[in-house]
C-alpha cells in the first residue's frame, strides 16, 4: 500500500472514532458523565495522559474544573486571564499549542505574560510537557476550555490534532449548553451533591444526610460506611450511588480474584495502600486498572501513573474502603490460596516460637505483613463455620501461658487449639484490625462485627466482644452470626402437634400479642423468624427491631438498634408505629416502656412480637405485671406465650433401651401422675434412647439440637386471672388446663420419641 493511501485510511479510522465520540457526547444526559467518563476516552483519541475541562463561570470571570482529591471535591479555579495557558485561551478565544510548559521563552512567544503554575505537578510527581488548549464556544457565548495534556508519542500535537480538537470542543458546548439548559428549565436546583441517587430514589432524605454528616463516627470511618452501618443504606443502592456519582464502575470485594503479578505488586507496600485506599486490580488489553475509593482523584492517579510508568493508560474503578482493603489482604497475604490450605497445626508451626519476648510496641504489635496471624485467625472462623460453632472464645493468660482458644458447639465449650504465648496481643489486635475497632484501646470492652466475606472465602458475620482482662490482656468473644440465614421453616421447630396449630392460629391473627421466651441462647430468636416466616407475605407490613439482627428475610424491614446511641427497641417501637404497619418484632421487651409501648401497639391494631427473658410462660406474665404494665391491656393484648429451651439432640448413633421400673416411676413422678395418666401411655410400653458416640458426632453421642415449648394460651379464663393478678401457680394450673405441656413435660415426651434423653432434658429443665 502506497504510504499516502496508509495515512489516508489512518485518518478515516481517527474520523470515525471522532465521530463516535461526539455522538457519545451527544447522548450523555448529564455534566458528570462527560465530564468523567467521555474524559479519558477523549483523552485516548487524542493520545494524550490527561484531558481536564474547564467551565466558564462569567460573573466570576473563573474558569472552574471539578476535581475530586481524596473524600472532597476540589475546585480548579483559574482566572480567565493572559497569566495562565487555559486563562490565555478562554480570554483570546484561540486554541494554543504548547511544546513544553516548562520552557519559558516558548511561552513568552505565545503571550508575554504567560506562565505555568508547577504546584500541582510538584505535588504529585507529574509531568507536564505539550499542552493543548481549545476554547469551547456556542453562539459566541464562552463556555469553557477544553486542555489536553502530554502527548504519548512525546512529539507536539499537530495541525490535525488542533482541528479534531476544535471539532471536538464544538460539540462539548453544544452538549453541555443544552444540559445547562435542561436542567434550568426542570428546575433541577439541588446542587450536584455526592449522594444524588440516593435522595432522588428516596432512600435517604436531607435529614438523614445531615445527621449523618455530624454523626459521631463520619470523621474516622467515612460517610459512606456511615450511611450503611447506621442509617440502614443498602451496599448496593450506595455502590449504585457512587458508580453514577463518580461516572466510573464500583466494584465489591470478590475472593475469587485473581492476584496481579508479584512484580507489580511488590512495588507498593500494603501498608501505603491501606493508607491511600487503592491497590492494582487487573490488566486489561494493555490498562492497568486501579480500584480506588475515589477513583476521580487526579493527584492520586499521577501518583500512580508514576510508580507504573509502562502503562500509559491507567483506569480507575469505585471501590469501598473496606473492600479495597480486603483486596489488599487477598493479594498481599493469601497468596496462592493461603486462606484455605493447611491445618490449624500446619499454621501454627509457623508461627515463630523462639523464646524472645513479644515486642510490646504498638505500631509493631499487628504488622499487616504478618500473614501467618493472618492466616490463622482466617482459619479459626473458617474451622468455627465448618463445626457449626455458635461462640468462638479467644483467651489470652499472663507471662508464657498459652493462649487458649475454645468454641462452644451444641451449647458446649471445647479448647479447639492453643497459640504460643506470644501471640496474645497479636491475635486480638488482628481480629479488632478486622472488625474495625481502635487497637490502641485496651482498657475497654469494645463490640464490633466481622464480615468474613471480606477476608476469606465464607459468607458469615461474626458479632465480635473484646473484654480487657488482667495484665494489659483482653479476651475476644466472637459469636457466629447466622447472618444471611432464611429462617427456619416452621415444620423444622420440632413443636408438638397442639402447639403447632395453637401457635399457628396465633399469629394468623390480625393483631395481638405474642412472646416467645426463655433464657440467652435458648433460639428465641430462631423460633420468632420462623414464626414470622408464616405471616410474611407481600400484602403484609413488617417492621423488625434487633440487637443484632442476626437472620434476614427478603420481604421484612429489618432494623439494628443501637441502646448506646439512644435508639432503643423503645425508640424503634415508637418509629415504626409512624411507617404503617401490620406486624412488628421487637427484639426483647428489656424495660417497662418498651413492653407499654408493645402491648399499646397491639391494641392498636399490630400484631407484635417479642421476646423476654424469663424462665417459663407463666413466669413472664407475673413478671410483666411485676414491670408495673396495666394488667387489663395486657390481658387483652396476650395471644399466647411460648417458652423454649434447647437440648441437645441425640446423634443417629443412639441406642434404644428398656428402662428399669424405678427409672420409669421417677419419670413419671417427673412428669405429674396426673398429668401422666391424661396422656394415656401405658407405662410399661416406654422405651428411652441412650448417647453412644461415632465418628460423626465426633463422640459425643449427640448431634445438633432441639427446642422444648410450653405454650400458653391467652384465653379467657386466663385472661381473667391475669386483670386478677393472680398468682404465678393459678396461671401454671390454668394453662395446663388449657392444654399446655410444660417444658420438662414436652421434654420427656421428646426422649420417648428418641429424639434427646433423660439427662439433657434434666440440665435445661431446672424445675
Ligand atoms: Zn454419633
């Protein structure tokens, strides 16, 4: 091909990538979108490093650029004047050409008084060579100047570049023209602001951004992570935010990604990315693409373009905070699949054992390096998931004892693994480093959350309690979130027949209301969701309150209260009755005004669900009367209470046998003679079951567990007792009138059906 005919098919190809630039300029229906997106495609048609537009401000006589820098945006004022190269442009209204911006003669052969402001390049290592500057214009009113910057061949922009240019610039006015005009005539007056799309969508309102802006924790963890964790703003509607704010993709953290290079990665240390929230991401058709919290921060960019100086493009993309970070442990710690591979042993032999004292400082108490209590803490929760362990405890003792881990499982405590002393201080500092917390702060408990999706490869949360103990030490509690859980189907409650249809017509009820209790760890909470499971329909209103919420389910509205900061279950309670709704769960009635509030709301129409804390159904009744709660707004409230333990559940593994007449009196003396014969089974019929141990329960002779009830029934004899006052053994004996099995009762009955055993039922069943 003759070279001219090569040159010529060369600018055909440059004019049809112009013409759909322009086309797409056309098409954006907002300033950000062209000016961050379109930018730096712009950019790349010109084979330029950099692209900035300035918007002409008259009345200020300014030309103004937006530019974020860190968690603000900066505005880039320059005045229309001959002092500057885009002042010069705007001012001549004449594009200009720049070889060098650092030569000052060639500057002064274009305006006498022009100079270049080197700041910004000093700041951030950048180095201006050609400059390009076109004026934009529409009907002779100045809009802006478009500035290109550095040529990647290093040779001056040419004639043709100035024409495409200048085309270009055409364009931009008339695009943006007409989005200014747009937006006047819609009377869109509501500044640019970083979280449009939430407003518009109504997810927040200017309220809630105010508060948030002086909510305690903005400063140190960020608006963002405040809007999420404490005024209920979804990761997505605020990565949908950011991603139409910032005109780039958002991204959110991803464990299967694959590493970079080592080489590329070795260049920065983890420890400046965490400080500068970004970190290499992958390489695309020859671009290195960056996540960065702000991806539009152009001091940053050169920064990096600086440490990467092979790549000649480098695209930004949205990260959060702490996905960037869980980016920079994937790349930086796991390596090739660390997070998974080898035993709790094999990690621990790692661990440097020699005899020196444990270097107390704290900058050097957790280095992030430190990859092996990366590691192991991974693997600790990843074991923990794996063994369906509900508390994970963490104990540190003085001088060279070990440190202790231990995990209760089915309600039990085991020692799952010991750590070299050593490691006392490292281990709690790398969870608290995890969940958020201060690691200087050692003399008070503090409570945070783990969301291990973040670090490792399970999508599980863990609620994290730091105790400070004797000798400087703190103990770490963590218990296993059954987060993202769905709630237990009903069927799956192992609820006697009776109480199945009883509690079941309860909640079909239109309001009232209903108490599930029992004492910590007795799966209130379970039992609650899977009630609620029943009632949750699209054509129902439902309001939840937690501490924590711990299972969620698509359809509810489910909310964290924080006692600490005021809002209480009584303040949710009082909220909610402002929003509308049929049904509400209120985590636990702790104090009289959230049990006057709960009992008034299901008077009103609700139908309300809690929790107390109390040791059996007819306990709570006196104990709400106790609480001083209107005995005849109670007693027209009560549905039904519902008492529960759980006990642990024999494994398949059992063994059925024929228990000894004195075994079978006992029992039967336990359960009430009474009570015994109304069942009307024949005694010498029971067989019982008795734990043996295999290797799938790991020995114990049980596997999972099991809830025992008592249910009782607000009807209206009961009822009358309760406007009575009357004494806690008239309300058992009305109960058991009205049919309910006390917990012991439902619990021997479990052991005939082989289901748990006598012992079992024994320790969770005091009386
Ligand atoms: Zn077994």
């Amino acid at each position: 091909m003759p070279p001219e005919m090569d040159a010529l098919k060369q600018q055909l190809e440059y004019r049809k990538r112009l013409t759909d630039k322009i086309n797409e300029i056309h098409s954006a229906d907002n300033l950000g979108t062209i000016l961050l997106t379109i930018k730096d495609s712009i950019a790349a048609l010109f084979d330029a490093e950099r692209i900035t537009i300035y918007l002409a401000d008259g009345k200020r006589n300014m030309l103004v650029s937006k530019v974020m820098s860190g968690s603000e945006v900066k505005q880039i004022a320059v005045p229309i004047s001959d002092s500057s190269l885009s002042g010069y442009c705007a001012l001549t209204g004449t594009a200009i050409n720049i070889k060098d911006a650092y030569d000052p003669h060639e500057l002064k052969m274009t305006g006498s008084n022009l100079k270049f402001d080197v700041s910004w390049d000093k700041k951030t290592g950048f180095r201006t060579r050609q400059v390009l500057c076109v004026p934009m214009h529409f009907q002779k009113t100045l809009i802006g100047v478009v500035q290109i910057i550095n040529h990647e061949t290093g040779t001056p922009f040419s004639d043709t570049d100035i024409t495409y240019a200048m085309e270009l610039a055409t364009s931009l006015s008339i695009a943006i023209h007409n989005i200014y005009r747009l937006s006047v005539t819609s009377k869109v007056v509501r500044q640019q602001s970083r979280y449009n799309y939430l407003l518009d969508k109504n997810i927040i309102d200017d309220k809630v951004l105010e508060k948030a802006t002086l909510h305690a924790d903005t400063a140190r963890i960020g608006m963002d992570t405040v809007l999420m964790r404490e005024f209920g703003v979804s990761r997505e509607d605020l990565a949908r935010n950011l991603s139409l704010y910032f005109g780039t993709e958002f991204v959110g953290y991803e464990p299967a990604a694959p590493p970079l290079e080592d080489e590329l990665l070795r260049r920065v240390k983890p420890e400046r990315l965490v400080k500068e929230w970004w970190v290499p991401f992958k390489i695309e058709n020859g671009i290195l693409h960056i996540i960065m919290d702000d991806p539009t921060d152009l001091a940053r960019h050169d920064m990096i373009k600086f440490i990467y100086p092979e790549y000649k493009r480098i695209s930004c993309i949205g990260a959060f905070r702490e996905d960037i970070r869980s980016y920079i442990d994937l790349f930086y710690h796991h390596g090739a699949g660390g997070a998974t591979s080898g035993s709790i042993n094999d990690l621990i032999s790692k661990l440097d054992d020699s005899d020196e004292p444990e270097v107390e400082i704290e900058s050097r108490k957790v280095s992030e390096q430190d990859s092996v209590i990366v590691q192991l803490v991974n693997k600790i929760i990843m074991d923990a998931v794996q063994n369906k362990v509900s508390d994970i405890h963490i104990e540190p003792y003085p001088g060279k004892e070990d440190v202790i881990v231990r995990m209760r499982v089915d309600g039990r405590c085991k020692v799952y693994q010991r750590i070299p002393y050593k490691y006392k201080a490292a281990i709690p500092s790398r969870i608290k480093i995890m969940c958020g917390l201060d690691i200087s702060e050692r003399r008070k408990p503090q409570d945070g959350k783990i969301d291990f999706k973040k670090f490792g490869p399970l999508d599980v949360e863990l609620r994290v309690a730091t105790v400070p103990t004797a000798g400087q030490l703190e103990d770490v509690v963590m218990r296993v979130l059954a987060s993202g859980e769905s709630a237990l189907p009903f069927d799956k409650l192992g609820l006697t027949r009776r109480n199945s249809r009883e509690l079941l017509a309860c909640i079909n009820q239109p309001y009232g209301l209903v108490l599930v209790v029992g004492p910590t760890g007795s799966g209130k909470t379970t039992t609650l969701h899977s009630a609620i499971s029943v009632i949750n329909t699209p054509e129902t209103k439902i309001w939840t309150a937690e501490d924590p919420v711990e299972i969620t389910q698509r359809g509810l509205r489910q909310v964290q209260v924080h006692p600490r900061i005021g809002f209480t279950f009584a303040a949710a309670l009082r909220s909610f009755l402002r929003a509308d709704p049929d049904v509400i769960m209120v985590g636990e009635m702790r104090d009289r005004e959230t049990a006057e509030i709960g009992v008034e709301s299901s008077l009103t129409g609700h139908l309300v669900f809690s929790t107390l804390h109390t040791n059996s159904a007819p306990e709570t009744i006196t104990r709400l009367l106790d609480m001083e709660l209107d005995p005849f707004n109670f007693s027209d409230a009560i549905l039904c209470i519902l008492a529960q333990r759980l006990a642990r559940r024999l494994c398949a593994c059992k063994v059925e046998y024929r228990p000894t007449g004195k075994e079978i009196e006992d029992l039967i003396q336990e359960y009430g003679t009474d009570a015994f014969r109304r069942t009307g089974i024949e005694p010498t019929d029971i067989r019982l079951y008795r734990a043996v141990g295999c290797p799938v329960c790991g020995d114990s002779g049980y596997k999972g567990r099991l809830g025992l009830h008592e249910l009782l029934l607000g009807t209206d004899p009961m009822k009358v007792l309760i406007k009575r006052k009357s004494e806690i053994e008239a309300i058992r004996r009305q109960a058991m009138a009205d049919g309910m099995t006390t917990l012991k009762q439902d619990g021997i009955l479990k052991c005939f059906q082989g289901l748990t055993d006598l012992k079992e039922v024994r320790k969770v069943c005091i009386k």
